[in-house]
C-alpha cells in the first residue's frame, strides 16, 4: 500500500481506491446481497409484504431439489459446462504453446489477430453464425454430403452438440490467453535439453510444460466454467427443448413466471456452484489465488 501511494500520490491513489470501492459495492456486493436476501423470501403480493406471511424459509430452495425436471437439468449443466471446459482446453493447449514457443515476429501477430478479429462481432451475431452452419440444410452437413461422409443431414441442433461446440468458440480466448501467458515464461532450453535426452513429445508436455502451465490451465478452466455454466444465449440459441440449460430457468422464473425470490435462489445455487468448482481447481492444481493473479 505504501508503494501505491508512493507511486501515484496520496491524492490520486486515494481517489483510485475510493472509486474502485465504490464500483465493488454497487455492483457487486450490494447487488448479491439483494440477490440472497431475494432468496429466503416467499413471492408475495405488495400488500402482502411486511406481514405475517413475509418471513425468511428455505422454501425457494427446497423447490430445485423437488422438482425432478429442473433438477436434472441442474446436473446436466454441471456436467457439460465441465465437458466445454475440457474441449476448450483440448483445443486451446496446442495454440497456445505454438503462440509462446514456436511462433516468431509476423506469424505470431497474424495468429494473434486471427484469433482476436472474429470476436470484434458481437457474440449473438457470432452464435446465429454457429446455428446457421449446424442447421440441417447447413454448409456443414451440405460439405459432408457432397464428401460422401455421410447418407444424410445430420440434425445437430437437437442435442447438446451444438451447445457444445458453440460455446467452446465463444470463450477460446479466456482458454488460449491465460495458457499463453503461463507458457510464454517457460525456458526454451528445457525443451531444448530434455529432446537432447531422448524424451518423446508427449513426455515433454507432460513432465514440463503442463506442471509450468499449471496457473494458466487453472485461470481458463475457472474463466470457461463459470462462463459456460452462466451462458444463456448460446444455449438459447443453438440449444433444443432436450438441451436446455440451468441459466434459461433462471430466465423463466425472473422474466416469464415473475417470480424473483425463486429466480434468485436458483441464480444463488448456481453461484455456489461456480465457487466450489474454483476452490476444487485451486486443489487440483495445487496453486493459490496469488498464482492465478500473476
């Protein structure tokens, strides 16, 4: 702290701070109290509130878990938030460690902004992009006819592969940056001695550029997870009435049934869910927020 005000003055890094506070607060403390406050109370009329029936209960939560449907869409949002999150990290690993350790000068820059360009458009634009190529008289089943691959279109859009592959395009970045970043601090020459040791390529990733990427794989598992287990537009979009996710309940208790206290006690479950899912990441991968933050 004596470092900051050293560096910025009192004057200005008190404002900072002040106003760094301020944006704590108002947006994200007081808004999640509400939200649990919201939580704990029965939806009433105006004129009952304040009375006899205006009492904290467990009511709103005991709904989830009685409720079969919702439940098990609940678990499956789990699940196939974990499974974006691991395909994102598939698919990311290998850009990343080409961006940090074998891309150079203009063909790294070209690569960057390949990258990064796409997502200049908005995300629905981008995801109505997706529902266009996995419809069913798509580019993609109409490629895959005319190779012979398959006898006929292929309905994606009525499961969760559509889900799926949507959402690992949409947060690519929040995988591939954080990896990028963790690896682009590893010595070439380990790489370099243990090849001259006769260790194979899959041994090298395994022994030493996964443990050094560890903080980096840690952060895009977090950021992926919690995005895709709160994503509702990819889901809306590309998603079916067998693919429906935690999020568009959520939705339909605020927006379509009217009923806050029940969205927010959903919301709230969720919320919870996303903070076990980070602290088991940091055991996992045994790093500390610290390591996260660098």
């Amino acid at each position: 702290m004596a470092e900051f005000f050293r560096r910025y003055g009192i004057g200005l890094g008190g404002a900072i701070i002040l106003v760094t506070l301020f944006w704590v607060v108002m947006m994200v403390v007081l808004p999640q109290v509400q939200m649990v406050n919201f939580s704990f109370k029965p939806d009433l009329l105006p004129a009952e509130v304040g009375g006899p029936k205006d009492v904290y209960t467990f009511s709103n939560y005991r709904t989830l878990w009685d409720n079969t449907i919702h439940r098990a869409i609940f678990f499956k949002t789990i699940w196939a938030s974990a499974l974006v999150t691991f395909c994102t990290l598939v698919t990311c690993y290998p850009i990343a460690f080409y961006l940090a350790q074998v891309a150079r000068g203009q063909r790294a820059a070209a690569m960057v902004l390949m990258l990064v360009i796409p997502f200049w458009i908005n995300e629905i634009l981008r995801t109505f992009a997706w529902y266009i190529i996995l419809s069913y008289s798509g580019p993609l089943n109409m490629l895959l006819l005319a190779l012979g691959l398959i006898d006929e279109p292929i309905r994606y859009l009525n499961g969760n592969a559509g889900v799926i592959v949507g959402m690992v395009y949409a947060y690519i970045l929040f995988m591939v940056f954080p990896l990028y970043n963790s690896l682009e601090s590893l010595d070439r020459n380990q790489i370099e001695a243990a090849r001259d040791l006769g260790a194979s390529w899959p041994r090298i990733h395994w022994r030493i550029v996964i443990p050094h990427a560890k903080p980096g794989i840690a952060t895009g598992c977090i950021m992926t997870f919690m995005l895709a287990a709160g994503s509702y537009a990819v889901p809306a979009i590309l998603g079916s009435s067998s693919s429906r996710w935690f999020t568009e309940i959520i939705y339909n208790w605020f927006f379509q049934g009217g009923d806050w206290n029940q969205g927010a006690a959903y919301a709230i479950v969720l919320l919870l869910l996303c903070i076990v899912f980070i602290l088991g990441m940091l055991r996992v991968f045994r790093v500390s927020l610290g390591d996260i933050a660098k």
